[in-house]
C-alpha cells in the first residue's frame, strides 16, 4: 500500500491571480469553496497512476486559509491520495474556532490538518 499526503498547492481556478482572487471572494461571501479537481492536472494523474484520491478526502474543504486586503481566500490545497488501501474515513481539522476566530493553534500551521483511516484491501 502507498500512502501520499499533504500540500499540494492545487487551486480551483483557472483564471489570472486577480479575477481568482475577485471570484473567491464573491463565491466565499456565498460559503463556496472552489473544486480544484476541475482544474487540477494533479488528479488525472494520480488516478492513472492506480491512486485513489476522492474517498480519502472531502469535497470543497477548505485546508487553508490565505490572507488578502479585503479578507480571506478559503482553498483546498492540503489532500491524502491512496493505492492498495482503503480509506474507510477521513477529515479536517479546523484552526477555525465555532465562533469564526482562529484558535490558539493557529500559529502551529498556515494550514489545517487532513487526515484519514485506511484498511486492507479485502
């Protein structure tokens, strides 16, 4: 079994920096998070290379949030990709408290956390 992780720095457009950054924030202020595997050669790849990336991770999480001059740009950067192992569950860990502030961790990574709990293939 291989397990890969971690970040990589996918985006979920395929715009210049300005009109991205313009179109997150409108789709952000609406609770959207872009799908970078639209965009993303990244996946067709790891799925022609036998690795599963879908059951291991959540669709339009977002791992880390960027800073601008007017907010913040939610992105799903950070992923868990898998070849001869099941994943039977996974997640994210927020720096983001239920009230919005960030935690007192926050310092720890400009990214959150990803993880996943995998099983031998029967």
């Amino acid at each position: 079994p291989i397990v890969i992780g971690g970040d990589f720095n996918t985006n979920g457009f395929d715009y210049s920096p300005e009109e991205a950054e313009a179109l997150f924030l409108q789709q952000q202020a609406d609770g959207i998070v872009q799908d970078a595997t639209v965009h993303e050669p990244l996946f067709s790849v790891l799925e022609q290379a036998g690795f599963e990336y879908r059951p291991c991770n959540g669709v339009h999480v977002a791992t880390r949030r960027r800073p601008t001059g007017t907010g913040h740009l939610n992105l799903q950067l950070d992923w868990i990709a898998a070849k001869g192992i099941q994943c039977v569950q996974h997640g994210c860990v927020s720096t983001l408290l239920s009230d919005g502030t960030t935690s007192p961790y926050d310092q720890l990574s400009d990214h959150n956390a990803v993880w996943a709990d995998f099983r031998p293939v029967p």
